[in-house]
C-alpha cells in the first residue's frame, strides 16, 4: 500500500513538471535509469506513463537518484542530471521540492532562461559565488588545470609607407602608385609601432593595458594574438607556456577583440551569441567534466545539483542554443535585449553600449584561455562597465585565465579591480608590474599623484610631455621633460623591474601539462558540423530577409504584364530573338542586388574566419546552396508566365530547356557578384567593376555584336561570356523548333538588339508587437544658457531618447508634451539651423579629408556675410583645438578598414559640428572612445565655448540645406562631361559612325545628358530608399522598365496603345531616338533589311516610328529636361525624407 502511495505521488509530481515545461528525458535514457534504480533499491519510483524520473526532498532519494545516473553509459551520464523544477518558477519557494532526472540537452529556452536568472539574482556577488563553487568542485578531486603564460621578449614591429600614402589620393599619387608597384623611383619610409618591448603576462591576474592614442596598444594586443598584418615586419619572440606562436594556434588559444562592433544587423543579440558558441565549442569541456565525475564516483561524492547541471548544460557540443548564451547575457546586462537585431546606421537595433557588450560576448563565450580585449568599455555608463570587469576579475581568479584589457578611461574602482598594468607611450612601455606599485615608481621618478586624482588619469598624463610637468613635486629641483625611455631606463632598475629582468632571463619549462591550455587544431568543430552551424545562419537570414522573395516574384509578374503574343514571320523573329535576349539580361542583372548584401556581411566574415569560427568554404556553401530554390522559384516563375504568352515553340520539352538555361544563368549571376564583392571588398570599387563586368557580359554576348562581326583579336570575349552561352541555348532551343524551318533563319539572326531589366528586392523589417513600450515618462527640464549640463544615467536610462526628442529627430513612436526654446514653442525648420548634434556613431564621407570635411560644413552652416578667409581662419582654430590640425590631410575612410583611428572619428565628428558654430549642441557620448586627456580635451573646449549654449549628451542627423543638394547636384556635371567626351573619343571611330563635324556634336551631346538623367536617377533612387540594398533594388526595377520601353527591344510603334504613355515618359527610348536621328535621320542610301532593300531613314521611320531629321530639336530639349527633373526630385527627397529610425 506504501508503494502504491509513493506511485501516485511520483506520478502527480511528473504531470506538475509536465505543465511547467521542463525538459523531457527520451525513452531510452528513461529505460537505462529505470534499469539503474531497480538495481540500486528495493524501492521502485517508475513512473510508466511520464517520462521525467521525480524524487523526494531527502538526500537519501538524492543518493537513489546519482546511483541511477552514474549506472548509465558514459555520453549519457554527461548530459543527465537532477534538476530542480523549483527553478522554472524562477523563485525560491518550492526549489527543492520537486526535482527530476532530465537530459540537459533538452532543456528549453524558457527553462533555461529561469534557471540562469534564479542562479544569477544579483550578477556581481551571485557569479562570485557561482564560479567559487565550479572551482570547489574541481578542488573537491583534487583537479587542477592548466594555465597559459604569456612571454614577449625584444619585441618589434615596423611598417613601411610610400610618401605620397600620406596625401591626399590624386592622379598624381595615384601613377606614383602604379611606379612604385614596379618599383619605379619608390622609397619606402619607416615608421615604428613597437620598439623593443619584452613583459610577462601572468594567469590568474588581470591586467590593465594603458597608455595615450597612438602609443601601440592594439599593436601589442594583435601581436600576442597573432593577428598582425603579414605585411608588418615583427622581430622578437612572443610564447605561450614557452611555446612559440608558429608552434600553435594562438587564434585559437587566444581570443582578440577589436575595438570595432561588426554584427550582422539582422541577427538578434541570443542568435549572434549563439552562433558564437556554437562555432567556438566547448574545448576541452566535456574531458574535464568527465574526469571530475569519474574521480566523485570514486570518491562517493554527490555535486550539488545546480552546479552539476550548470556544468553539464555548458558542455554540451553541436547545440544551436545552449546554457552559456544564456550566462553571457546575464553577466553582460543583455538579458534585457536579447531578443533585438544588433541593428545598423539606418535600422533600429540594439544601443552603442549595448553592441560593445555584444562584441565582448561573441569572444567570451568560447573556451580560450587568454582574452585580449580592446576598448571594451566604450560607450558603456561607469556601473556597467564596473559590473562587467567585477565579473571578468571572478573569473580570471577562479578559472586561472590570462586576461589582458585596454582601457581608456578607467573609473578609480574600475582600475581597483586589476592586478597588473602595462603603461605604454610612443611605442614603449614605460611600467609593467602589480597596480599597487606603480604610483611608487613614478615618485620615484619625481611626479607625485594628487590626492583627489585618479591613478589611471594621472598615469595617461605623466606620460606625455605636454601634461607631465603640473605633477612635479620636488622642490628642491628644477623640472625637465622626462621622456619615455628616460621612464623605460629607470624602471630597469626599479625593483619591479629588476624582478621581471630575471623572470625573463628564465625560460619557461614546457611540459605536457602546460601543451594541453594550447589549441593545436584549427577549428572546434567536425566538417559536417560546422557546415550544419553555417546553414542555419543562412537560412535564418533568408526567413528574416523573406519579404525580399515576394517582391522579387511580384516585379516578375509586373513585368510579365508588358509582353504580348507575337506572330512567326521574318519582321517577328527578331521579336523572339530581343525577348530571349530580354529574359537573359533580366536573369543576369538579378544578381545586382547580392552585391551590397554580400558586401554589408563580409566584415564579420572575415573576422570570424580570421579567428576560426569556420572556413571559407562553410560560408560559402550553404550561401550557394540556399539560393538553389529561390533560382529556380524566379527562372521558373518568368518561364511559366512568359514561355506561352509569347508564343514560344509549344514543345514541352523546349520549355524546360528554356526554364533550365534561365536557372543556371541565375545561378552565375548570383555567383558571380558574390565573388566581385568578395575580391574587391570596398563598396565603391566593386560596384564599378560589377557595372563595367555587366558591360562586357553584354558586348561579348553574342547579340548586340554577333560573334562573326567581333574583331579577331576580341573573339576570345565571347567564349568566355556566360552570357554567350546561354544566348546560344536559349536561341537554338527556340529557332530549331519544326515552326521555324518554314522561315529563312539566316536572314533574321542578322538583326539583333535588346537590353536587360533588373529584378529589385525589398530588406524584409522584423516584426514588433503593437504593445507600446513607454521609453520617457512625464520629463519635466529647463536647461539655462551659458551653463554646461550633462545628462546622466545607466544604460538605456532614456537619454539618448530624450535628445532625440528635445533635437526633433526622434522620427518614430508618439511624442506628448510641450518643448519650448526663450519660451517661445520650437520651430523645427529654424530651430536645426541654429542647433548641431554629434551622433554617437560616427557617419562621415570617407572618401575626403579631414580638412575638407571641417570645410565642407563650415562653408554650408556659416552665415554668407561671413568672408572667405574668416572661415578658413575659424577651420583653422578648430582644427587645433581638437588636436587634428597634424591629421588634416588625412583620408578619413572606412571604420576597423582603413583611414583614421576609432578616437580620431570622434573628434572629427565633434569638430564637424564646431565649425558650423551652433548656438545649442547636443553631444551623444562625446568621450566615448577617448583617453582620460583626449576627453579632457573635449571638455575644456565646451566650458570655454562662449555665445551662451546649452549642451546635452543626444546624437546626431542633420537635414541639408538647399547648398547642400546644388552642389551635389552640379559637382556631378564636369565629371559627367568628361566621360562623355572620352566615350566619344573611344566608341566613335570604333563603331564606325559617319565622321562629320554635326553628328559628332550630337553624340556627345545626347550622351552627356544620357550620363546625366542615369547620375541624378541614382541620386533619386537613393534619396527614395532607406538603404543602398533597397536602392540597388529598386534601381534595377527601374532599368528593367527603361530598357524594356526603350525602344529597341520593342519599337515604338508595335507596343500596345495602352503601354504607349511608358514608351514616351521613358528617358531611354529619347536618347535611343537622338542617337540613331542624329547619325542615319538624312541617309538615304539603301541597305538590305530584313532580305529587302530599303533606304536607311525610310526604315528608321517604317519600323522604329522615328520621324525626319529636323525634329532633332525636340528630342535635345526633352533630354535635356531629365536631368532637371530627377535632380528637382533628389533635392525634394533629401529635405524631407529621413529614413533614421529613432
């Protein structure tokens, strides 16, 4: 009777967890505990029906329970644990209540989730604690771990430059370039980033990497990881546990982060995480744990549950979601956003702060047993930061890590939390020892820190030689600059030096304890799993970017709208031969648009590649893979609504040859702009050479010049266009076909013309719930002029909110309230013209300098009465308060790419607003990114601001004026002049047209307004689009509409009346017009056409409806009225439309 009650009750306690969720045990394993329990006691709690094992709350049921579990197979023992069902209430109540056996591998998000947040109630002391238990349970047995020395003697790095790398890019440079290539006339300049420098970095301590901009922090860091450009000259040894870095994998032992945030904007914060572990594994995990099991079970100890199932659920391998994602985010503070994108400039995502969290965790969440971090507290409020580095000093001291951070402006508490610090400047390290003697050392050089002064501030300070001086203290002696090797000479003989002088005269003994902290192989992950890992990602991209699929299929059927049946005769093969021609140009240019995707991804690409997340090839398969069915979705989606429409052969078997040739071409057209992106990688230059590759595919296609009409020296182009093989295909499955042999084939394939259209995709918007989220609640303020006010608060306290708001660039979300400037209501036309506002992240044109920047917004927001050299004057002024005016000739370029540093971004941006002399200035984070004197800087220059103004800490966006869209309008004018003429000088005598002096004008005439409509449409069309994947879409959409009533696929005269209005409002059939009027308009001469004589300008009226010669007049002035048009719609554009979502 006893039994049967303890049945009920194990039975009633199954259906509870049930309910709650957790996570179910499969059959098999159930059956193995079911086996075990039997065996162990005489007492059976088989529950038949339920497949969770429950037990009571005493530790004699605990004992019944390990016994089961340590009677299963080894793999399962590791993935089997008895978990508390009191944690999925996420409280303490009945924790200990119920518990079952479950496969940790199973456990849910939500389960999960609970359980991390009832572990972790409050982060900083609950890690503590936390990790204090993992490190007694490996003591407990008697395990210890090995740990990783790091070594770096007589370590140098060199760089070499050309001179004419440090100006500007011109001509000039550019063929100097091109010499020097050749090494023609070249002499490479020196310049060294690390001179001689030699330290220990010791486990189990963490260590503090500080010194001013530009003294080889993140050289040093890149130098222990391994990750230096190849073309950097290194000398010196660096080791690891005494072994040399080309004996191991240091990317993989050590884990580098860089100071630039690259996520793929479209993966939430949990996904990236994530992926991160999935692709980084578990190490060296699950040998530890089950060395840690098998010495308990010899030794009869039973772990404490949470531990044990923390321990299990860590390390499992191959898991998409696993229980470390879960701990990353709790001791991050992401737990609160882990469901958003990461997001970019244009898309609404995660904060500045947040995403440097996010960098942190994609490294952290692997098994590395060095961390070297670069700048992980920009952007993050002081408590975050200090919450975050209390975690990382836990871990270091309990799991012996080797942790070395750089930071630039370290809070007193902040620097409290490291036991060691490097001090560098100008290439050098100045001190390298335990933080607690540092301040002794540099008194002992004469410079005392004051009493109310940080030790980190005083410490970027005494360094340099223009701030030194004010922490002299030696009355007695007269103050003389120290340099930094004076400071390098005199920590030799510096205890603290002394000591590291004669651990590094020591060598490190290796042993196979120590080998085992090394990675020795490339990637944590089997082939077939990090292929699966890989097309996961993918395919989430595509569900997430699934709306872009639907726009494309509802542009396939739009233009399938346009065709029409066509009859089988000589005038209407040529018909035939331009739509086939027609759908392959389509197909081709369907590609375009992977160019900016691709593009916009292959950042974090390379750097996961870099450090061993995957390879290439894992990549890129799936990414070929994936696209299988969405070609073959649109080749045979314009098959099936144009193949019968026009009236091709009915044959089915000539339909799928049709349908098959339009998916392997879509297949290279995908491909293909995937590799151009992938070689050339800089946006501008492989969009140029992905038009001028469309350019070639169509001259060497075989229809616009047919392949007996190419010169001899150019056939080989041919043979080697896809395009040209699937003109040959798709032409041959058509005009082979029995209607056809009725009809003198050789006459009609004389005559080919057509263009391609483009298909356009829409990037998809994730979803949000109409639920309204409150984000500043009844903000009541005055803020005075002439008073500097700094906002202050945790991350995502709102603040950046309450600047967007109080700028009037908050462009989403419902606004209430009342916001008044002098008490009068706030007029936003007035009020952006007297206000600047300096966006957290940093958005500049990289193609200029920063002179040039500083001029541009200096020459566009200075009042006109303001004369020339006054402005220069005040560029000048700013230039040198922002300590810029030594990098002004400096290209600014692209972030973590090329250009000027990350700090140098952010006095640009400051600078960029100071020259426009605003009398209000909202500041988002300005020292974010900035050392303790750089920041200093800053906040000098804002107190001696005079003119009264108030400043905030918001971001930025700044509608442009009416100079601003002129000028980018016009500047585009000479440019387009000259390839006009140049393309005349070219193409002219190579076509053969009729050389006079008239005709010659006319060309260069219609081509350079030709040029000009498509310049200002792209202007347009970008101005119309809220990103350039958009825009490429929607570009190609409106070439496939020019091209297809341009007239030549189709002329004017045999398109429907109803699509007549499209003929005649399209730019291209226009210039088509005034380029063959103005070369064959008078010709009368006779030429054969279609097996008939007919003279040259009776056909071009019969057949193309295009009238005499004298109406070249009308034509000029309508071509010349494009431009106007697209560029009045450009300037319309970018006043109104602001497509930041704030």
């Amino acid at each position: 009777m006893e039994q049967e009650t303890d049945d009920i009750e194990m039975k009633s306690l199954g259906m509870e967890a049930g309910e709650i969720g957790g996570g179910s045990m499969s059959s098999t394993l159930q059956h193995h505990i079911a086996q075990s329990s039997r065996a162990t006691t005489t007492t059976s709690h088989s529950s038949p029906t339920s497949d969770i094992w429950l037990f009571g709350e005493h530790d004699k049921e605990d004992e019944k329970a390990w016994a089961a579990i340590e009677k299963l197979p080894s793999l399962k023992r590791l993935r089997t644990c008895l978990f508390d069902c009191g944690n999925l209430h996420g409280t303490n109540e009945n924790k200990g209540e119920t518990r079952s056996v479950v496969d940790v591998a199973e456990l849910g998000a939500v389960e999960r989730r609970l359980f991390i947040n009832n572990l972790l109630q409050k982060v900083e002391d609950d890690n503590q604690r936390l990790l204090q238990k993992l490190k007694e349970r490996k003591d407990r047995v008697g395990l210890e771990l090995p740990t990783v020395e790091v070594r770096y003697k007589n370590l140098c790095v060199e760089a070499e430059y050309l001179p004419h790398e440090e100006s500007p890019p011109t001509l000039w440079n550019a063929l100097k370039g091109i010499f020097s290539v050749i090494r023609i006339g070249s002499h490479a300049n020196k310049i060294k980033l690390l001179r001689d420098v030699q330290g220990i970095i010791k486990p189990s301590r963490m260590t503090l990497l500080l010194g001013p901009r530009g003294c080889g922090k993140t050289t040093l860091l890149q130098a222990i990881a391994g990750k230096l450009d190849q073309i950097l000259k290194v000398t010196g040894d660096i080791s690891y546990n005494g072994y040399k870095l080309n004996e191991f994998l240091p990317q993989k032992t050590s884990c580098y982060m860089s100071q630039y945030d690259m996520h793929i904007s479209e993966m939430t914060v949990r996904e990236t995480l994530d992926f991160s572990a999935c692709c980084q594994g578990i190490g060296n995990g699950s040998e530890i744990l089950m060395e840690i099991i098998r010495r308990e079970k010899r030794a009869g100890i039973i772990p404490e549950r949470d531990i044990d199932t923390y321990m299990k659920a860590a390390t499992i391998e191959g898991l998409n979601k696993t229980l470390r994602t879960d701990y990353t985010l709790k001791i991050l503070g992401l737990d609160n956003c882990a469901d958003i994108i990461a997001g970019d400039a244009m898309r609404t995502g995660i904060s500045g702060g947040q995403k440097r969290r996010l960098t942190t965790g994609e490294m952290i969440i692997g098994p590395s047993k060095v961390l070297l971090m670069d700048e992980i507290s920009t952007g993050l409020d002081s408590a975050t930061t200090f919450q975050i580095l209390t975690c990382f000093q836990q871990w270091t001291h309990t799991t012996g890590s080797t942790i070395v951070l750089s930071l630039l402006q370290p809070e007193p508490e902040v620097f409290d939390l490291f036991d060691d610090i490097i001090l560098m400047a100008e290439g050098k390290i100045a001190y390298q020892g335990p933080c607690d003697c540092v301040v002794e050392f540099f008194e002992h050089c004469g410079f005392r820190c004051p009493p109310r002064k940080g030790i980190a501030d005083f410490l970027q300070e005494v360094v340099s030689r223009k701030d030194q001086g004010q922490y002299w203290y030696p009355t007695n002696q007269t103050y003389t600059c120290v340099s930094v090797e004076d400071f390098e000479m005199t920590f030799k003989k510096f205890h603290v030096g002394q000591k590291l002088d004669e651990q590094l005269s020591q060598d490190f003994i290796r042993s196979d304890f120590h080998k085992k902290a090394l990675s020795f192989n490339i990637y944590s992950l089997r082939k077939w799993e990090l292929l699966k890992a890989c097309t996961a990602r993918e395919w989430l991209l595509m569900r997430r970017n699934s709306f872009v699929y639907v726009v494309r299929s509802v542009q396939v059927s739009v233009t399938f709208v346009h065709v029409l049946k066509m009859d089988i005769d000589v005038d209407r093969a040529n018909y035939f031969m331009g739509s086939l021609f027609f759908a392959l140009m389509r197909i081709t240019t369907n590609g375009i648009p992977k160019l900016a995707m691709t593009l916009s991804r292959l950042p974090v690409f390379y750097k996961q590649r870099d450090i061993y997340f995957y390879p290439a090839w894992a990549y890129s398969i799936p990414a070929a893979i994936l696209k299988i069915p969405y070609s073959f979705v649109d080749a045979f989606l314009w098959t099936a609504l144009t193949y019968y429409v026009i009236g091709y052969s009915p044959e089915p078997e000539r339909f799928f040859r049709q349908f098959f040739i339009l998916f392997l071409l879509h297949q290279v057209s995908i491909s293909w702009f995937r590799l151009v992106a992938s070689v050339f990688r800089n946006p501008s230059v492989a969009v140029s050479y992905a038009l001028f590759s469309i350019a070639v595919m169509f001259y060497f296609g075989g229809f616009l010049i047919p392949q007996p009409s190419l010169p001899t020296w150019l056939k080989w182009g041919f043979w080697v266009s896809p395009l040209a093989y699937a003109e040959i295909g798709a032409s041959v499955n058509e005009f082979l076909a029995p209607r056809w042999q009725k009809v003198r084939l050789k006459s009609l394939m004389k005559s080919t013309h057509q263009m391609p259209p483009y298909i356009f995709q829409k990037k998809g918007e994730p979803g949000f719930e109409t639920e309204r989220l409150q984000l500043l609640k009844d903000v009541t303020g005055t803020f005075r002029a002439g008073v500097l006010t700094a906002l202050m608060g945790a991350s995502g306290a709102g603040k950046t909110t309450l600047m967007d708001v109080l700028s009037g660039r908050k462009t989403c979300g419902i606004i209430e309230g009342d916001i008044r400037i002098g008490g009068y209501p706030k007029v936003q036309d007035t009020y952006v013209r007297i206000s600047g506002y300096c966006e957290q992240s940093d958005i500049h044109s990289p193609q200029i300098t920063i002179l040039e920047s500083l001029t541009y917004s200096a020459w566009l927001c200075l009042p006109p009465e303001i004369d020339r050299n006054t402005k220069s004057e005040f560029v000048q002024e700013v230039l040198q308060m922002m300590e810029l005016d030594s990098l002004k000739d400096a290209i600014v370029g692209f972030p973590g790419v090329s250009g000027i540093s990350n700090e140098q971004w952010k006095r640009l941006t400051i600078a960029v607003e100071l020259v426009s002399n605003p009398s209000i200035l909202f500041m988002d984070e300005p020292t974010t990114g900035l050392d303790a004197r750089a920041a200093a800087i800053i906040m000098q220059i804002m107190l001696m601001k005079r003119g009264g103004q108030i400043i905030f800490l918001g971001e930025l966006g700044k509608h442009s004026s009416k100079l601003i869209e002129y000028f980018e309008m016009t500047i585009e004018i000479p440019y387009v002049f000259l390839q006009a003429v140049l393309f005349v000088i070219i193409t002219y005598p190579a076509i053969g047209f009729y050389w006079a002096i008239n005709k010659v004008i006319w060309n260069v005439y219609i081509m350079f307004f030709s040029m000009l409509y498509f310049t200002y449409l792209g202007m347009l069309l970008v101005a119309l689009t809220p990103n350039v994947q958009v825009a490429s879409i929607l570009a190609s959409f409106c070439y496939t509409m020019m091209a297809l009533f341009s007239g030549f696929l189709m002329p004017g005269p045999s398109i429907p009346k109803w699509w007549a209005w499209c003929y005649w409002i399209c730019p291209t059939a226009w210039s088509l017009q005034g380029l063959l009027t103005s070369q064959y308009g008078d010709i009368e001469k006779e030429a054969t056409i279609f097996g008939e004589q007919k003279a040259i300008n009776a056909f071009l009226q019969s057949y193309y409806g295009y009238h005499n010669h004298h109406l070249l007049g009308v034509v000029a002035l309508v071509i010349s009225a494009f431009p106007l048009v697209f560029a009045t719609g450009f300037a319309y554009a970018i006043a109104k439309l602001n497509f930041q979502r704030r």
